[in-house]
C-alpha cells in the first residue's frame, strides 16, 4: 500500500501520509458505512447513503449485490415462484421443459423448477450460517491471539494451525459419514466448525497490524480494559476485514455443503441445489436427456458462489483505492479556462 | 576523477540547459472530481545546476517531481505542457523509450530507502540488475562500477553483499543514491531523500551529495518541506503552493529577502538557535483544497497582506529584480515571460 | 527543597533481543535522573536511539522499568498498582502521541476519546457536565467551535487538528504533567508554532507541566524552559534551554547545535565531517558511548562510565573532558587546543581552522 501519490489538498499532513480532507474516501468502515458497534457516535443514515453510492459506482459490486438479493429474495419467499411443492412426485415423469413445468421433470416426476426455487433456501441459510458462525469464531480467536500475544498466542496459533493442516474436504466426508445425512443446522455446525481457521489467521494478522496504532496506546493510556479496547478500538476497525472474512466463509460454505449434498453425506430428504445434484447423478440425468436437471442446479451454486466472490472483490475496491480498475477518464482539456 | 574513467554513461557534464519544464499540469482524475495538483509549472534547469523545491504537504512538490521522472500512475495524469530533457519530450513517450533514457540520463532517489530497495536482495544484487536493465553485460564492469559508487559516498565496498536491514539509516541513503549515480546520470531528482534521517546523519548526507555534485557535474532537483535545509546547498529555489509556483529565484535571495508572503511566514515559522527568543506565529489555517480551487490567489484565506483584489483574480508570475512571485503586491515589475 | 512533580532515579530499561540462542540486551535507556517540576516544559531531545521515547513509554507505564524508580509527586510508581490507583495516575499524567494520523480511532468521532477519558477519570461528572468539559478543553486548545468539531471524523480534521484533540483529551483528565511525544514532528513546518504556542498556553493558563519529546532542538529552545539531552540511552546535558544552547559542555550537544541548518547562519565549516548515526546499543562495554565520535575523547572516556556531573549552577554534563573545565573559557580554549583529529575523521576543512569544528 505504499503508493507515495496522496494526491494533495490534504491538510497539515507531515510526511505525506494518509489524505486528511482529501479526495480519496477512507478504507473501514466509516467509508462502508457499515453499522457499528459503538453506536451513537457513528452516522447512520449518511453512511447508508454512501454505501449506496460506492455500490452503484463499482460494476462488480453491483452485479454482486444484484445476484444475491435475487437469491435471497427466492430463498425468501419460494412459494411466490415456485409453482408447486417441490418434494411431490405426481408429474409425468422425465419430461422435458414445457408450458406446464418450465424446467421440466425429474424422473420421479417433482417439478425441477419449484425444486430449485424451494432449493435455494438450504444454501442460503447454509451460507449466511456458516459465514456469521465461522467468521465470529474466527474473530474472537484472530483478535484475542494478536491482542493477548504470548503464550495465549501461541496455543491459539498452534489450534488454527493444525485445523489448516488438514485438508478440509476429506474431514468434512468423514464427520459427514459419521453422522448419517446431516440436516441444514448440522451441516452449519460442522462447517464452520472446520472452517474458521483460514479467516483466523487474515484477522490475526491485521489485529497484529494494528496492534501497534498508537490509537491503541492511546486508549491504553487513558486507563480502558483490554477487553474494551479489543471489542470497541480494534473490532470496528477492521470491519472491512470481517465483512471479507464472512463472504469467504459464506462463499465456501456454498461449495462445501453442495459437495457434500452431492457424494450423497447430506439429507436426501431436504431439497436443495446439492441434493438434487446428488439425485440427478444417481439417476443418470445426462444418460437420460435431463440435462436440465444437473446444470440448473449447478449453475445456482456458480452463480452464488460469483455474488459472494464478486462482493468480495468489490469490497476490497472500495475499501482500498489502490486497487480499482485504471480508467483514464479524458476530460476536455478545454475545460480548464486559465 | 570518477567522470572520466567510467566505462559508462558522460565523463564531461553537457553544457546547457539539461531540462525544460513548460506549463506542467498534473492532475487526479478521481470520480469525485479532478484535482489540479500541478497547474501550469515552467523552469529551465541548466547542467550542474541544484535546484530545491520547496513546500509543504498537498503543494504538489513530489507530484511535480513524479511528473518529471515520468512516473505518474492513474489516476494521475499529465493533462498539459511539456518536459523537455536533453532535447527530447518525455511527457507520451512509450515505457522502452523511457528506460533507454531512466537510469542513464536521468535517476531517482527516493525518500525512504526501506521503501525503494529491495529488502531480499543484497545491495550489490540490485545493482547488478539495475546495470543489467540498461544494457551493461559484464559480470567485472558491474563489479567494479559498483564498488566505485559505494567507494563515492563513503561506503566500504564490502557492504555490497549486505541487506538493507543491516545497514544503517543514512548508509541506506547514500547506498540510494551510490544506486543512481551508476550510470553517471546528467540529472538526478530526489524526493526528500533526507526526510527519515536525525540531524547529524541529513547535514552530513546533505554534504556528501553537494560534494558529488560538484565531482560528477549532474545536476539536482532536491523536493523537501524544510527549507533551511537546502539554504546552503541549492543554487535557485522555487518555493510552491497550491500546485502553483509561489516564488522562484536564486537562494540566497529568497531567504535573504523573501517576497510572497507565504516564502515570508515559512521562513519565520523555523525558530532559530540562535539570536533572541521571539513568539512565533506560524501561517494559520490549511492549504487549499485542490478538488475545489477558489477563485483568486490561493494562498488568500491565510495570507497577512491580503487585498481585495486577491480574492478575485488570480496572480501572474511577475518579475522581481531576478526573481518569480507570484503576488500582486510585487506585480510592479511586470509579469514574467513564461 | 520541594520534592519535584516528576523524579526519576536511576531509571534503565533493557530490551531483549535475538533468538534463543543467541539472546542480547539492548540496553534503550540507562541510568536516568531527571525531575520535572510544577509549571514548566521540560524538553527531552535527542537522535533515534537516544532512548527519549522509551523514557517517556516508562513514565506513561506503557513499560516496566528494568531497574531505577520513577517518584510522581514523591510516591515511587511501583507501589500504584491496582486499578483504581493505575487509572488515578494515568489521569494524572497522560500521553499525547506523534503520529495524528494514527493516535485516533478513525472509526468514531472525534468526542469518542475525550468523553471515554471524563467516564473514566471524572466519574462524579454527569454526562451534560461531560459535554461542558469536553467543550471547554476543545476551546482551550483552539478547536472552536467546540460543538461543531467534536462531531466530526478524525478524517475531516488535518493533522495539526488531530494532534490539538490529543492534548484536549489529555487536558480533559485535568492533569498535572502532560507527556507529549514528538507531538509536532509530522506536521508541517507552519502548523508547528501553532502547536507549540498551544503547548506553552496550557502550561501558562491551566498550570500543567509538559515533558515534550523531540529531535528537533530549535522547537525545544522555542518552547521548552530546561533541556535534557539524550544520546545513547544516557543523558548527556541538562539544564536551563538557553544555558544549555549557548553554552553547551558536552561535545554532543555542541554536535547537534552545529548540524542543526539554520538558514540564516552561514554554514559551520567542519561540522559535517561526522557520518552522524548513533550506535544501537547492545550489551555495551563501560566507557562513554559517545567516545567513537568524539574528538576530544581522552583514555578515561573508553573505561569509564562519565556521570552526570554538576558544572555551572543547575546545568549538568555527563563527560569527562567536560567535568576537567568547569569555566567557560577554559573548555572553549580546551577545545581550541584540541589534537588534530584523528585518522578516521575527515581532514581538516580546506580553510585551515584548527578547532574541533564544532561551532
């Protein structure tokens, strides 16, 4: 991060550091206008409105945020789409897409179009569970770690370690088999279970960034608890951090928990992209020309998966300058009446 | 002497003029607006000569100076003028027509070593690949250049295999600028390449780049934002403001009978050692915000002497016994012709 | 004699450094005995390395003192532990920091520091009387109008602005010595008398003491009454700023002063022969730490430790050529008569001036 191009009008600034009323909006989440904790001193209705801005502003944001509200709105409200009950087997079997089932049938004859509306509700759940579940776990041991240092550091790092080791995959098929077609909450549980480490050690390592700000010192010095000092100086800080930190979680659980679905470790009863995955590979869906029935599905999870991934990188963007997209916008030269 | 037995680069300085600058503007071009950080700048620079150019944060002194080196990124763009070195136009040539010219006619020297070397490579590595970069091919020429430069600013050549974090602050400095002398450039521009060191390490560096340029003839674009450190060294000083010239002329003039009152209150801001203890008063407010100019001089809202004429029309560059200002309270000489 | 606000004895801080297996002692700050009294600004300066910022992290008890003690008001800082003694001193002596762009959460507004300091330091206060202070302290240190820029962001405020709601928040404990650490280094050069005028206001009108911490000498003779001079984790000077300054002892000092550019002086001929990097010091031999430099070093100065000797009322020096010529006159004609430098200095400036070249 160390472009020495602040571009001036910048205050009393001494060595050039950081824009004061400059021009570039400020990476965190005063700049996301995110809510915070700490309450009342932070805006609220003026922060919205330039998170409004910075989204319409950047193209991945938008079409990030334009898919997941779709998402979340089917998985919201499936019985407004979704012309029948997903689970009910009395259809003409293994029809292809008509007037009547716009998807078609599968070949036990469920409408394939309500099962992948009804289908998005799962993962949805799946995804925003796992991503507030592991992100919170991932933050309370990141940030204890690099604020307590020592020994307590140590034996943290050493449990985040060992979870990185092991590759994720084939831990999450043995606890799977183990417990015999998990559900949604279990699937939540032992993902994130698993899955913190990873964003464990990206929120240490900035806690350990920022653990040496003398606005840290200064609270220090003024007499707060280190427990304050953690949740109210440190955590709002890093916002931006965990924001990213729960769309990777939120992103790998889409993937984890579909891939689970489909070697079959999932509950086959509850309708989701996975399961119908897992349904359409044991009944030959290609073999029996209902492609339909693995590529819709499949092409839900890419497509949530891309909005978290699209956030994701939008975020960044719009938290740190340096990294947008180049655009040399040509001005009239003209304009410019000396 | 150094300059004629070199295997490489000019053994006698050119005479002439080295560097022209005409009506240099650089500005931001952000979403929220442009900023105009360097709005029409002109000097000549002639061969041996050591120019400072002084200002404080948001002047756009270090835009300026990237403006020349050619190394503006987006959204920093030069919208206007020229910059003419050695007969040749820098501003819209291609990256390789640049590198036959960088290094061997024109270096950098950076503010901070730590940022501008390499903190994995021994010094005598990156020498090795900056000499390699510009067209040098022996493995002995290397060597033995390098171990002149390192010689030239009193470095033990057996430094050549230390990392920058084994070297000390100010060897780090000069191991900088031993780095763009290698090529015996013609002109070398320094951003405040004394900023990080203590008082004794900057005179004593401050010397040895003065008795250099004396040796080798090149001449030196100094940047800083503390004056009284280049009142001894520099040959002219272009004191800036605003992204505009503010006044420019020979040094000792310029301290010894400061014209633009922003020079004035700049000077009297540095309390002295020596002679009586007097209240100082500094130049209250802030620089002008750039994404916004005022009509008028920009220095108006904090200037002492302001008219009501400065509110309204923005100052030409009038000629003074010699020197540039850029004030109407000395607009009696007429203007200057460029 | 009144016991001093601020005493310090003996105070030394060492910092382990290295791997396990080969461990090493930086020793950051040796034998330190200073007194800060009531109403004055005392200015510790000295290079990076000098350890002044590390005396000032141990008097804010950011860091356990390795040895020595710290006396605040006559009461050894040691003994204050617990909560409520720790935040009584802390009230009593806090810290303003140098980076204006860093000492400030920029995620809250800028009232969040000063009304966390009255919650925690001035309880009885109800929170309209809390706004009342914060106000007061906003207008005392120039940030007017109060109300209007408590509201603001750090991000909307420059950074002479930042460094002012610091010294507002250390004002808002109502304290009796304010530790600033290089308050005014990255601000630019006309926001700086701003500050300091700030500084010499609040010991002037609110009765506090100021210990300020700086590498710039001329700042430290514009604001400060005494001066300390650190080098190496030593103190190597004190005494009243222009005694100090006019008439410096310790060749370290007359060091500094030479190098310090001051445009209208004409250039000290012979000063720049120093390379001018002060040593990190990891487990030193006895001796005086300044002896690689100095060219009047004698035999004494490579085995013993010089202390901090009284030379002209209240103005100590810690050297040993120094304590040898307690006039004036002498020590200037001492250092006429100085040998010619040694080999690994630079030889003497073309003009042909014998003298040290330290003035």
């Amino acid at each position: 991060m160390a472009t020495t191009q602040t571009p001036p009008g910048a205050g009393d600034a001494g060595a050039g550091a950081a824009p004061g009323a400059g021009p570039f909006p400020q990476a965190g989440p005063a700049a996301a206008g995110l809510p915070l904790a700490g309450g009342g001193s932070v805006a609220g209705a003026r922060s919205m409105r330039r998170m409004a801005r910075a989204i319409t502003a950047n193209r991945k944001a938008t079409v990030g945020t334009a898919l997941l509200v779709l998402f979340i709105f089917i998985a919201a409200f499936p019985g407004l789409i979704a012309p029948y009950d997903p689970q009910a087997e009395i259809f003409p079997r293994s029809k292809g897409p008509s007037a009547a089932h716009w998807l078609g049938t599968t070949s036990f004859g469920q409408d394939m179009f309500s099962q992948v509306i009804w289908g998005a509700r799962p993962v949805l759940l799946i995804a925003f569970g796992v991503g507030l579940l592991a992100t919170i776990v991932a933050m309370l041991i990141g940030v204890a770690a690099a604020y307590l240092g020592g020994a307590a550091d140590g034996t943290l790092n050493v449990i985040t370690d060992v979870l990185l080791v092991i590759p994720l995959f084939p831990l999450l098929i043995i606890i799977g088999s183990y417990l015999h077609g998990a559900g949604t909450a279990v699937m939540i549980a032992v993902i994130a279970a698993t899955g913190w480490s990873y964003t464990a050690r990206q929120l240490r390592a900035q806690a350990l960034s920022l653990r040496n700000r003398d606005f840290l010192n200064a609270a220090k010095v003024r007499g707060e608890r280190p427990l304050y000092i953690i949740c109210v100086e440190i955590i709002p800080t890093m916002t931006s951090l965990l924001v990213a930190a729960f769309l990777t979680n939120a992103l790998y659980a889409v993937l984890f928990s579909s891939s689970l679905q489909f070697i079959g470790l999932g509950d086959p009863s509850v309708t989701s992209w996975g399961t119908m995955l897992y349904w359409a590979e044991n009944n030959e869906a290609f073999q029996t020309g209902l492609p339909l029935w693995i590529i819709v599905p499949g092409l839900c999870i890419v497509l949530l998966g891309a909005a978290f991934a699209l956030l994701n990188y939008a975020f960044d963007e719009i938290g740190n300058p340096a990294l947008r997209p180049a655009r040399s916008i040509r001005r009239g030269r003209a304009q410019r009446a000396r | 002497m150094p300059g004629d037995s070199s295997p490489l680069g000019s053994a006698a300085p050119a005479s002439g003029t080295v560097l022209e600058v005409r009506d240099l503007s650089v500005e931001y071009l952000l979403e929220r607006g442009t900023v105009l950080a360097v709005d029409q700048v002109s000097f000549d620079l002639s061969a041996g000569e050591f120019l400072g150019i002084v200002g404080e944060s948001g002047c756009g002194k270090s835009t300026l100076l990237f403006a020349i080196a050619q190394l503006l990124v987006p959204p920093a763009e030069v919208t206007g003028g020229s910059v003419i070195f050695k007969g040749r136009n820098m501003v819209g040539l291609t990256d390789r027509e640049l590198s036959a010219v960088r290094w061997r006619d024109l270096s950098v020297v950076m503010q901070s070593a730590m940022n501008a070397l390499n903190p994995v490579k021994s010094i005598g590595a990156q020498y090795f690949d900056a000499m390699r970069a510009h067209g040098v091919a022996s493995k002995g020429e290397i060597a033995e250049r390098s171990s002149e430069v390192l010689k030239m600013v009193g470095i033990d050549p057996v430094h050549l295999k230390s990392y920058p974090h084994q070297l000390s602050g100010g060897m780090r400095q000069r191991a900088m600028i031993a780095m763009a002398l290698l090529f015996t450039p013609d002109l070398v521009i320094m951003d405040e390449p004394t900023s990080a060191l203590d008082v004794v390490a900057q005179r004593s560096l401050m010397v040895q780049i003065k008795e250099l340029q004396e040796q080798l003839g090149f001449a030196i674009i100094f940047v800083t934002h503390d004056m009284s450190l280049v009142s001894h060294f520099s040959d002219r000083l272009m004191v800036m403001y605003g992204g505009l010239v503010a006044e420019f002329g020979a040094t000792r003039q310029v301290f010894d009978n400061p014209l633009h009152p922003y020079s004035i209150g700049l000077l009297e801001a540095f309390p002295s050692i020596r002679g009586p203890r007097v209240p100082l008063t500094g130049i209250p407010g802030s620089p002008p915000n750039l994404a916004n100019i005022p009509p008028g001089c920009r220095f108006a809202p904090r200037c002492p002497k302001v008219m009501a004429r400065c509110e309204v029309e923005p100052p030409e560059l009038y000629q003074m016994d010699g020197t540039l200002v850029r004030c109407f309270l000395h607009d009696g000489g007429g203007r200057a012709d460029d | 004699m009144t016991e001093p606000l601020l005493r310090t004895e003996g105070l030394t801080k060492h910092f382990k450094i290295g791997r396990a297996t080969s461990r090493r002692t930086l020793h950051a700050v040796d034998d330190v005995s200073l007194a800060i009294g009531e109403r004055e600004i005392v200015a510790l300066a000295g290079e990076s390395g000098s350890g002044k910022s590390t005396v000032a992290r141990l008097l804010a008890k950011l860091y356990q003192p390795t040895a020595g003690e710290i006396y605040f008001q006559g009461k050894p800082l040691s003994a204050v532990r617990g909560r409520r003694a720790v935040l009584r001193y802390r009230g009593d002596a806090p810290m303003v920091f140098q980076d204006p762009f860093a000492s400030i959460n920029p995620v809250f507004r800028v009232s969040h520091g000063v009304m966390r300091c009255l919650k925690l330091h001035r309880p009885d206060l109800s929170p309209e009387q809390r706004r009342n202070e914060a106000e007061r302290v906003f207008t005392a240190v120039g940030l007017t109008p109060a109300g209007e820029v408590l509201q603001r962001f750090p991000h909307e405020l420059s950074g002479g602005q930042r460094q002012r709601v610091g010294f507002a928040q250390a004002l808002a404990l109502r304290p009796k010595l304010i530790l600033a650490d290089e308050p005014v280094s990255m601000l630019d050069v006309s926001i700086r008398i701003g500050l300091l005028n700030v500084m010499a206001s609040l010991r002037d009108t609110q009765g506090v003491s100021i210990l300020y911490i700086t590498h710039d000498i001329a700042s430290a003779r514009y604001v400060a009454d005494r001066l300390i001079i650190m080098y190496a984790g030593h103190i190597a000077e004190t005494g009243p700023t222009e005694e100090v300054l006019s008439r410096p002892r310790h060749p370290y000092t007359q060091l500094l002063l030479s190098a310090v550019p001051d445009p209208r002086a004409p250039l000290a001929v012979g000063a720049e022969t120093d390379r001018g990097e002060p040593p990190r010091v990891i487990d030193p031999t006895p001796g005086c730490r300044f002896r690689w430099r100095c060219p009047l070093a004698i035999d004494e100065c490579h085995h013993v430790t010089p202390p901090l000797r009284e030379l002209l009322p209240q103005h100590s020096a810690a050297c040993h050529v120094a304590r040898a010529d307690a006039e004036t006159q002498a020590f200037r004609s001492a250092a006429a008569e100085a040998p010619a430098p040694a080999p690994l200095r630079v030889p003497p400036p073309a003009d042909g001036r014998r003298d040290a070249g330290f003035r």
